[in-house]
C-alpha cells in the first residue's frame, strides 16, 4: 500500500465554512490596494448619486408640464434648465460607468492575481508529505477550480453588493426625505425582498452543492469512460457503461428538475415582490397629495416612482449575487485552507557553504516514517565517498524510493542525520542543494516546453552547447536531433509524444545540466524494454563519470556495474559489497539474480 | 476538465456563422417537448403584454385622482396594479416550472446521445482524438448549449415581445414619437454589432491568457517534484506572474469593451427619451397630450428600446453555442467504423483458436502506411504465444488485430476457423482478457473494479482469482482487503498492485483468449516468476498472447513470433530459434550482453 493511502493525512474539507471569517478575510485581500479601493468606492458613489438624480430630474421637468399643462406658449424657462441638467446627469452617469468599470476590473484584477500567485508559490512550497496526501491531485484540482470561484468574490460580488447597498440606500433616504410616509413603504418592500431572497437563496445554495456532487460523478463517469476506452472494449462492457452513466445522469438531471421546481416557485415570487414598490409609492402619493393638493407633490411623487424603479431592477440581481457570494466564500475557505498550511521548508538563518568540490555522502541511522509508528527506514547508514557509486536493491516496498528522496530533502528523516561532505543537508540553502543532488525520476516527467528549456530547467540561462554536451552524455542527442525541430521541438503534454525511453533521457540531460555532484537514478529503467535500458545505461555511466552516483534498482543488471550495492530489506541494509561479495553474502540478491537469469542469459 | 482540455477547445473556439442545419438539429431535442413550450412561451407573452399595462395604470393614476388627491380613487388603480402583479406571479411560477423543465430534458437527451455513441466508436476513434477533445464536446459543449436550451426559448419571446408590443403602443399611441422610435431601433442594433466586433476577440483574449496560466499551474503541480527537485518554486511563481500579467491586460480590455458599449447604448436611448420629452412637452403645453400620458411614454419607451442590449448578448450566446453544437454533432456524426454485418452472430464459447490470413494493417487508414504487412499465422486452442522484437516492430498491432479493436486492410482473421466478420463483436470481446502496460482502473474498490467483468462476480472468486495468481499476499497487503477504495484511477495503488488488479480482473472474464502487453513490467522479479508459475498452471483454459522484454517471460511459450519492422520473420520454441542463430538469437544475444 502507498504512503498516500496508509496515512490519515488527507483533511476532511466538508467543514462548515465560517461564512463571516472568511468574508472577512476575502475583505482583508483589498487592505494592500486600499486607496484605490475607496477611489472605486468613490466613484460608486458619484454613480449612484447620479443615478438617483437624473429620475428626479426627469420628475421637476415633468412637474413643471404639469403646471402648464395646455397653457400653450414656448417652453418654459423652467422646463428647460430641468431637461438640460438631465441630459447632463446621463452623460455623467455613462462618463461613471465607464471609470467604475474600468477601475473595479483593474482593482479586483489585482487583487485575484495577488490571491492566486500566493495559492500557486505555496502549493509549490508545500512538502511533500502534503503532496502525497493529495496525491490523486483531486484536492489540488479542488484548490484551482476553487480560486475561479472565489475571485467572483472580489469581481462581483463585493461590487454588486456595493451598488445595491447604496442605491437602495440612496433612493429610501430619498423617500424619507420626501415624506417618512414613502420611506416606511420603502423599507417595508426592500426589506421583504431581501429576506425573501435570502431564504430562497440559501435553500437554492443547499439543494445546489447536492446537485453538482451528482454533476460530479456524471463527469467523473464520462472521464472514466474515455480514458479507460480500451478497456471497456476490451471486455465487452459498452452496454454496462452506457447503463452506469444513464444511472448517474438520471439522478443528476432528475434533482436538478427538483432544484428548478423549488426555484421556479419560490423566485417569481420574491422578484415579483419588489413590485409591490410601485403601488405603494403610488398610494402613499395619493395621501401626500391629498394631504396638501399642489402640483410640486404630484412631481415629487412621479420622481420617486421613477426612482423606485431603478432600484428594483438592482433588486433583481440579488439572487444571482446571493448564490454567487455564498459560493465563493465557500470556494475561498478550501483556498484559505491551503494557504494557512505551513509544512514548508524553512531555509536555514544562516546557510553552510559546500567546498567548491566534493560529493561525499554519509547516512548516519537514518530512520523514517510516513505515519507515526510505522518505520518505512530503519537506522541505515551508508557511505559513499566522493566519486563512487552505489547501487540499491530491493523488492517493491523495501523503502528505496524513499531513502533517495531524504537527499533531496523532499522529506527529512524522523531519526539520524544525513551529511554530504561533512555538512548536516538542514545547514544547506535550499537552492544549493537542488544544485549539488541531481535526482532522475522513475515517473519522466517533462513540461509543454522545447527540449532545450527542458534540458536547460535547473539551469534556464545554460548556453546551447552545454544543453547538447548533457544531451550527448545522455544518449539522447541522436533522437532529438532527429526531431522535426531538433531542440526546439515543443515536447510535454501539447508537444510530439516520445518513448518513454527517450523522456528518460532527456530528465538525464536535465540532472545533468546542473552538473551535480550527487547524481541519483530512481530506477529509472524500469518501464523501458531492454535494448532501450543498454542505450539508458550507456548514458547513466557515461554520467556518472567523476560523481557520486546512487542507482535504485528492483534489478541486478541495473546495478551490478556500481563499485558497492546495497541490499535494503524491509528498511534494513541488510548487506552491502561488490557483485560477487554479495552472491555469497546477500541470499535475497542471490534469488534476484537467479530469478533474472533464469534463461541462462550470459553474465 | 484540466487545463489542457481548455486550451484545445479554446483553439477550436472559432466564430462560426449561424448554419440553418444545426438550429434545426438543435430544435430537434426540443421537438418531444413542444406542447409545453408553446404554452410557456404563450405565457411569457402574456406576461409581457401585462407588463405594458403597469404603465398605463400608473398614467391613470397619475392623471386621475392623484393628483386632485383623491385617496379612494387612487386605491382602486393601486388594487388593479397589485391583482395584476399577483396574476403575473402566478403565471411565471408555472411557465418557468414548464420551460426549465424542458431544457433540463433536452440536455439530458444530448447528453445520453453523446455518451451512447462514445461506446459504439472504434479505438480508432480514441487514437486519432486527443482526450481532452472528446472531453470537450461532451462536457463543456454541452453545457454551453444547456443555459441556451433553458433560457433561450424564454429570453427571445421576452425580448421581442417587448420590443413588439411597447414599439407598438408607442406608435399607435403617440405617432409623432413613431419616426424616432422607428429610426432608433436600428440604430442601437447597430451599435451593438459594432461594439461586439470589438468585444468578442477582446473576451476570447480573456479566455486564452486565462487558460495559459491554468495550463501553467496545473502542468507545475503535476510535475511538482520535478520543481523541488531543482528548487525552481520561485522561479515558477516569477512565470506565473508573467502569465498573470497578460491575463490582466486582457481583463482591462475586455472592461474597456463593455465600459465603453453599456454607457454609449444607454446614452443613445436616453437622448431618444430626452428628445421625446422635448417634442412631448410641446403638445403638454398645446393640450394635445396629458402629463400621464408623456409618463407612460417616456416608461414605454425604456421598455421598448432596452431589449436591444439583451438581444445583443442572445446572439452572441447562439454564436458560441452554434458552434459548441456543431462540434457536438460532428462527433455524433461519426461513424462507427466496427459495426457488425448483418452475417455476425454470436459464436457461443470459443475455444481460442485464432488465425491471422495474409493480414496487413495501419492505423491510419488514410494512409498507405502499414504497420503489418503481411502476416499469417495460426495459434491453436490453449497455446501460449510470445510475441517479439523491437519496440514498432507490430507486436502491438498484431495484440489489436486479436483483440479487435480495429479491422485490418488486408487479409483475414480467423477465430475458431470463423471469420472476423462473421463473429459478433460484443461476445468476442466478453470472452477476451487483456492486461495491458499501462493499468487502468476505474474509481472505486478492488471489488468493484473485479466486478467490471462480469457484475456477478462474488467475493470469494475474486479471492480464489488472487489466490490462482499467487497474489494473495499483495491483496492482505492492502488496507481493507477486497473493500480498498483505489482512488481515481486506481491512484492509491502502486504500479504495480495496479498490474495485479489488473491481471486478476482479466482471468475472472473467464477468458478464452488472453493478451497480456507488457503486463508485468511494473512488479517485481519475484512476483512476476510467481504470476508466470501461476500463468504456466492455467494456460491451458485458454490462449495467451503474451508481448514482453524480459526473456523469461518468453522462454517457456508454445511458439515465439518475431517481429521486425511489421513483418513476422521467424517462428518457433526458444530453444529451435536460438540455434538457428537468426532474429530471435541476435535480440537474445543483445538483451544478455
């Protein structure tokens, strides 16, 4: 069983969200661009002033037609000082859209980027222990998607909440400022509103996160099925599947028709709610008027029907926000939650230096534990002086991998110390390791980039012809220089496929830039055919020339060339010599070599 | 979907012009529905309709007895708006109960439409198609068309009734405003062409810088060892920026198109509203007009003349979901290359015998290349068959051909002396086993991945099937036995327990033909000797073609082809084919120097 599985490291994230910690927090994000955030504020402001003005304008000049009305004559004087302001007040709301809209995308732009750049250095930062408890890459897939969602907080959400926080405001101060009677109608309408939505929308929120868990495995059924085509072909299973996912997609589709029965009820109601403003302006008016009949109150009363209006369209926005807003402070908690982990490296205050030449590397009872209690390395010390080479043998999960992956630090040993020329690897800049332990992975892994920038990855300003001279020692150079580009071919996942032989030697190459002194090869032939593990190791000894080199390796072949081998068992060297020492010494390297000479394959 | 996939939609995100054929094809998943839809849509019109009386009630009441303040007289218009607004409640809860409904439906039935004719494609299919692609049409395509399919219906008729009726009222009612209303309309439609021309590249601009950086982040983390090993974490976070920075600009611009085309389409109206009130306010003064009724005018006006901005952005929609549905139904299109003559049946059990007549093969039928060339052999019921030689020398191609994953160009394959054609595909495959390099298991437990076989398998065959393969000790070694989840894609298990699930989940279909490819290079030398020990017992249920590089995986077959460059050049046992020092020897000479 893996690492990833045995250990309880993987954190429940179904935790109720702290929907106001995290808002908060979310608001928190704004703090380093502040100025401009109460500029953007400001011209919400202007905006919204001016939008309430120009309804109101609108109204006196109403109003002052309503004076004279079938009077005849010219315009009045009045009437067109009104109509004119008005025209003005629309030329500046559109003058303030354009600066809100430009201003909030560039603040909020900001202020994702920022979020965003901090979820990505602290994912790159994090240990590995917390990369193997995510390993299926489903959590960090969930932080991506995540981060999309959480920056309509700063995009949206706070900006809508902005614009229809102030212009409901705007325009119930305006009513009460007519007559406290227009006001309480105000209040009551709005406030109804919002509660209504509120409800719907946190009930529409719940019944949603149901849904789209159904939505999930819909898409995980349908990934499944065409990555996995060969096999269901394979075995016949077309039916089985176009069953499976049938099953999936009717549960799916038939709570969203649940969903959509609920919301289709519930929302013309609470929309059409906002209506009632209208009427209760208009009656309201009715009373003002009656109170003291003059022509100023009917206009003042068609004003803030207009108003009103205005206000209700924002109003209609609410749910869409509502939902949106709880789903990114949703999404913002699982971000928060990474970025509040702290299993990263610390660099030492103050680094030691490694002698300029060197590569002598000393194991001293190293012991380590991926849970507590269960040693995967039991007390191993080893020694390879500078220049040497050692092999490591062992069946699938003697703890090979993980005894090269404590030189790089990608974990640090629960017990022991491990010293490369003399100095603790904690004593050592982080940077300064990476340079003097060169690691070729078992998995090769290459990025969507030329050959030559990856090659060139520990070392980006390394001139063509040391890339070649890595690529040569590699075996590699013959291959690529039969790409359609030569080094400039584009590889990786959107790039030419290549053998899995040929990726190998490339992250050879790549080890090799760096010109470490410490060069480890984590059985690195395992998944290649055996003429292309001749041509493998053709580049891995022309590499080890004058390095310290380390081979894991489940075969003797691999490792049989290496001045010592070392036979892990269990966590435990169990032995440790040359090819023949080991024949009389080691009864497990005795089986494995018999086992891999069984056809009597010449020695 | 990951990165990747975005970005291959993104190159293929292309404007399409609007093509008759698809709107119908479209209309055609909407078709089963079409008693429900017009009557929502007949709804949403009424509703409309009742919309343009608010303001004509307002004008009632406004010219009435508000403004002589009669209280009661105001209350009767008051009640009349709030019956209206009460009725109009009403009847938009049962129209969207009914059009949401029918959209979900119509998704449903592309969505199950796309996923059927998925299976009954050919690996040819998935060879020439990258995953993500197919990922794409069958995920986000379709969700592209599904707020289409539930909102679309329902927006248009909003919109041009809108447009229809208060246009209408306005020049019925007001005929000097007729010439303006008339004259705008066009006008704000061009501008809102004219803006979109400049705002669609700037949105696609959005979405590309966008996917670069999800491109970026999602290749670093999964390649997040390769960053650590060489302490490249700032650097990468330095790139990121870089990206961070061309998506910003992209924002910029895409806010610069919408803040320039909302204010410039909402400044055109108001000057059509001021202008009216302008030529309005004259016949107020001559009497010709009431002051209620230069309100409901100005109202209707808004009424009549916002749709446009919404129509915009409903063209837009059909645009990119024109085009998502005309991918969708390219791949609906597809024709299955392995469809079964009407001469196929179902053989029964087979015994295994498998014979390959003159057959050449490429997988690119386009092409002239072939990957075999010419190739005939004949396997008998039981045997093992080692396959041979270098890597592209058509081992591969040949496992294929047996499985039947693909037809070959050339010649014919025969099973138990039937030909291919003859053989119902689906019950040769049900009677296949492969286990191939690359592992592939579903989400889920062991169990239930055994279960993907033969649903009926019960726990105690699929012990005894771990038991047969001298694996037991790797099941104990797993947390929860045959219950252990092994996460997506089996991600919980190493390479090689994968392997082994693998293998135990090919022998319990009760194979009577095996294929295994490169099927042990993941476990260790001694579990392999113990797999092929186990193999060895069992070989004799059914045939086995076994494609390996260890030698020892291949000195113990019944017959050995070697392959070179597609052609099958020599053939025979271990021993026979070492001494007469040919291909065979020289790979064998090559594998043990």
């Amino acid at each position: 069983m893996s690492p990833a599985a045995a250990s309880p490291a993987v954190a429940p994230t179904s935790a109720p969200v702290k929907t106001w910690a995290v808002t908060g927090r979310l608001l928190r994000r704004f703090a380093p661009v502040r100025g401009r955030a109460l500029l953007v504020l400001g011209l919400y402001v202007v905006r919204t002033a001016v939008g309430v003005a120009t309804p109101m304008l609108l109204a006196r000049a109403i109003g002052v037609l309503l004076e004279h009305e079938g009077k005849g004559g010219p315009l009045p004087d009045e009437f067109v000082w009104y109509a004119t302001l008005n025209g003005v007040a629309v030329l500046l709301r559109c003058l303030s859209f354009l600066a809100v809209t430009t201003a909030s995308a560039a603040l909020s732009q900001d202020v994702e980027n920022a979020l965003r750049r901090e979820l990505f250095a602290k994912v790159m930062t994090l240990r590995f222990r917390w990369h193997d408890a995510n390993r299926s890459g489903k959590t960090i897939a969930r932080s991506l998607r995540d981060m999309e969602k959480a920056k309509q907080f700063f995009r949206e959400v706070v900006f809508g909440y902005t614009e229809i926080v102030l212009l409901v405001v705007g325009v119930t101060v305006l009513a009460f400022a007519t007559w406290w009677t227009f006001g309480v109608a105000a209040v009551l309408v709005f406030g109804t509103t919002c509660l209504g939505v509120a409800f719907a929308g946190t009930r529409i929120a719940q019944m949603d996160r149901a849904i789209s868990d159904d939505y999930d495995r819909v898409t995980t059924a349908l990934q499944e099925n065409v990555a996995g085509a060969r096999v269901v072909r394979a075995f016949g299973r077309e039916a089985d599947e176009v069953e499976r996912f049938g099953a999936r997609l009717t549960t799916y589709s038939t709570g969203w028709k649940g969903l959509s029965r609920f919301w289709a009820t519930v929302l013309p109601v609470v929309n059409h709610s906002t209506w009632l403003v209208v009427p209760a302006v208009l009656m309201a008016g009715a009373v003002y008027v009656a109170d003291a009949p003059s022509a100023a109150r009917v206009t003042e009363t068609v004003g803030l029907l207009f108003a009103m209006r205005l206000a209700r369209d924002f109003l209609r926005q609410l749910t869409r926000l509502l939902l949106m807003g709880q789903e990114a402070v949703a999404s913002a908690s699982r971000v928060f939650e990474v970025l509040d982990r702290d299993d990263v490296i610390v660099p030492p205050a103050r680094p030691a230096a490694l002698p300029a030449t060197g590569g002598d590397l000393r194991l001293e009872g190293v012991s380590f534990a991926y849970a507590p209690g269960r040693d995967v390395l039991k007390g191993v010390s080893l020694h390879v002086p500078a220049g040497g080479s050692l092999g490591i043998l062992g069946r699938t999960g003697a703890g090979k991998t993980t005894l090269v992956h404590l030189l790089p630090r990608f974990y640090d040993p629960t017990a022991g110390r491990i010293l490369l020329d003399g100095v603790p690897l904690a004593d050592l800049a982080p940077e300064a390791l990476a340079a003097a332990v060169g690691l070729v992975f078992q998995e090769p892994y290459l990025f969507s980039a030329t050959v030559a920038q990856n090659i060139a990855y520990g070392a980006p300003d390394a001139p063509r012809e040391r890339i070649e001279a890595c690529a040569r020692l590699a075996a590699a150079h013959e291959f690529v220089s039969a790409l359609p580009k030569g080094y400039d071919t584009l590889v990786g996942e959107r790039g030419v496929s290549l053998s899995g032989g040929q990726r190998q030697r490339l992250t050879i190459a790549r080890a090799l830039v760096m010109e470490p002194r410490v060069l480890i090869f984590d059985d690195a032939t395992a998944s290649v055919d055996a003429i292309t593990e001749k041509d493998l190791f053709r580049g891995i000894r022309a590499a080890a020339q004058g390095r310290t080199t380390l081979v894991v390796s489940q075969r003797v072949t691999s490792v049989r060339w290496c001045d010592r081998i070392a036979v892990l068992e269990d966590g435990v060297v169990s032995a440790v010599g040359t090819h023949d020492e080991l024949l009389g010494s080691s009864p497990l390297y005795r089986e494995v070599f018999e086992h891999q000479t069984l056809v009597g394959a010449p020695s | 979907m990951s990165a990747y996939d975005e970005m291959a939609l993104e190159e293929e995100f292309a404007r399409v012009p609007l093509r008759r054929k698809t709107w119908g094809r479209i209309l055609r998943y909407l078709a089963p529905h079409k008693g429900p839809l017009l009557v929502g849509l007949a709804i949403e019109m009424v509703w409309c309709v009742l919309m343009l009386v608010d303001p004509w009630l307002v004008k009632q009441a406004i010219d009435g007895p508000l403004a002589t303040g009669d209280i009661g007289g105001t209350l009767k218009w008051v009640l009349a708006l709030v019956g209206i607004l009460v009725f109009r409640a009403t009847i938009t809860v049962f129209e969207l109960r009914i059009t949401t409904r029918v959209g979900v439906e119509a998704v449903h039935a592309i969505r199950k439409d796309v996923f059927d004719h998925l299976q009954r494609l050919s690996m040819r299919y998935f060879d020439r198609t990258k995953q993500g692609r197919i990922l794409a049409r069958a995920d986000r395509d379709v969700e592209s068309l599904e707020h289409l399919l539930s909102w679309g219906p329902v927006s248009l008729t909003n919109m041009v009734s809108f447009l229809l009726f208060a246009t209408g009222r306005i020049v019925l009612q007001h005929p000097f405003l007729a010439p303006y209303v008339l004259a705008a309309l066009p006008t704000l439609w061009l501008v809102t062409r004219l803006f979109e021309r400049v705002g669609f590249p700037a949105y696609r601009r959005v979405r590309e810088t966008h996917s670069a950086i999800s491109a970026h982040v999602a290749e670093r983390i999964s390649g997040v060892r390769v960053v650590k090993a060489f302490s490249a974490e700032a650097r990468e976070t330095h790139v990121l920026d870089g990206l961070q920075g061309a998506y910003r600009r992209a924002v910029l611009g895409g806010a610069k198109a919408t803040g320039g085309y909302i204010p410039t389409l909402s400044l055109a109206i108001q000057a059509i509203v001021l202008i009216s009130l302008v030529l309005g306010a004259r016949r107020v003064l001559g009497g010709e007009l009431t002051t209620g009724a230069l309100v409901e005018a100005v109202w209707l006006l808004g009424a009549a003349l916002s749709p446009i901005e919404g129509l915009g952005g409903l063209y837009n929609e059909c645009l990119v979901a024109g085009a998502a549905a005309e991918r969708i139904f390219l791949l609906l299109d597809t024709t299955p290359e392995l469809r079964d003559g009407p001469e196929a049946t179902d053989p029964g059990r087979l015994r295994g015998e498998v014979e390959f007549d003159r057959v050449s093969f490429g997988y690119d039928p386009s092409s002239p290349t072939r990957q075999l060339h010419d190739v005939s052999f004949h396997v008998r019921a039981g045997e093992r068959v080692a396959l041979v030689g270098h890597t592209g020398a058509g081992k591969t191609s040949v496992a294929n051909l047996v499985a039947r994953f693909y037809e070959p160009q050339e010649g014919t394959i025969r099973y138990d002396g039937r030909e291919a054609r003859t053989v119902a595909s689906a019950a040769l495959h049900a009677q296949t086993g492969i286990v191939l390099q690359e592992s592939f298991l579903f989400g889920g437990t062991v169990l239930e991945n055994l279960r993907f076989v033969r649903p009926d398998i019960t726990e105690a065959e699929a012990l005894e099937g771990f038991r047969a393969l001298g694996c037991e000790g790797v099941l104990a070694g797993f947390s929860a036995g045959l219950a252990t989840d092994v996460g997506e894609r089996g991600a919980n298990l190493s390479e090689g327990e994968r392997q082994i699930v693998c293998f135990v989940r090919a022998l319990l279909a009760r194979p009577s033909i095996l294929i295994l490819d490169e099927a042990t290079s993941a476990v260790d030398t001694q579990t392999e000797a113990t797999i092929l020990r186990a193999l060895n017992a069992l070989s004799a249920r059914q045939t086995t073609f076994v494609i390996a590089h260890r030698l020892s995986t291949i000195r113990d077959a019944d017959q050995i082809f070697v392959f070179d460059h597609g052609r099958l050049v020599e053939r025979g046992r271990h021993d026979a084919l070492v001494a007469a020092n040919g291909a065979y020897a020289r790979l064998y000479a090559e594998y043990g120097r």
